[in-house]
C-alpha cells in the first residue's frame, strides 16, 4: 500500500513534468512567432521597396526622367551617411555605408522621390509628411533607399539589397 506521503511526491513530480513541458512548448512557440514576425516585417519592407522601384523605372521610360520631389535636395552619398549618423548613430551609417557600397553607389547622387508622381501613396513607410520619412533614388544604379533606415528585430535596413543578400 502507498502511503500519502509518497502519493503527494509522486503527484508533485507529475506537476513539475507538466510545467516543465509547458515552458518547453511554450518556448518553442515564442521563437518561431518571433521569426515569422520578422519575416513579415522584412516582407513588407521589400514589398514597399520593390513597388517604388519599379514605379521609379515605369516613370522614367515613360518620362525620361526620376521622379523627384520639387524642390527635393540632392545630396551625395557621403552627405546621406553624415545625416544618418547625426540622425540615428553610427551604427546605422554603417549599415548604410555597406548598403551605398554593396550597390555601387558611392558617387551617386540621391534626389527625393515624390510618390504621388508614381502614382504609390498607400505604403507602410515613406508615406508620412515627415521630412525624415522619405524615398530616395541613386543618381547611379537607381536603387530606392528608405531615407531614415528601419530596424526590424535588430537587423537595419535601407534598401533591399540587404533582406536579398542574406537570402541567398
């Protein structure tokens, strides 16, 4: 015959089992949202970067030209790593300055892209009447860069060209 004793053990054992594979699972189901979570946000990211670049390209076979904001500054690209430094720090100038270099664009100039001349105004990002949430377009190789960078779960982005390098 058991005794009481040895059935509360024996009960308490059974609970910590049951806790012990409920914080496993529950575990495991936080780490795999997180990484969905940042994958769609990266998903939306490019999806937006992508839908402005090919606007940017329509507009310019259509029009043989950018689409720029009036009286949108131009700056170069030492001038956009300057401003994002003072704007969000260094670690973010970095990112940028691998982005600029990665897409030949060292020397290029970049114009403000006015969206509502592509027709594109319902987007998750560059679509606030923010001076510091805006498109840009390289004078060189026409990537569109998102101005202020966006970091999602840690990782920074300005263009697209980083979510597709880490892809492949």
């Amino acid at each position: 015959m058991i005794s009481k004793s040895k059935k509360s053990a024996i009960a308490l054992v059974s609970l910590v089992l049951i806790i012990m594979i409920l914080l496993m699972i529950s575990g495991i189901v936080t780490y795999v949202s997180y990484d969905i979570i940042k994958q769609s946000k990266e998903t939306v990211f490019a999806k937006n970067s992508q839908a402005i670049s090919d606007a940017v390209e329509e507009y310019y076979a259509v029009n043989g030209d950018i689409p720029v904001l009036t009286g949108g500054v131009a700056i170069s690209a030492s001038e956009y790593e300057t401003r994002i430094e003072s704007l969000k720090g260094d670690t973010f100038s970095k990112i940028l300055l691998e982005e600029i270099t990665k897409n030949n664009d060292e020397n290029a100039t970049f114009y403000e892209i006015d969206i509502t001349k592509i027709g594109i105004e319902d987007m998750k990002y560059g679509i606030k009447k923010d001076s510091n949430d805006i498109y840009l377009v390289s004078s060189d190789s026409y990537t569109v860069y998102y101005y202020p960078g966006t970091k999602i779960n840690g990782d920074i982005y300005f263009s697209t060209s980083n979510i597709i390098n880490k892809d492949s």
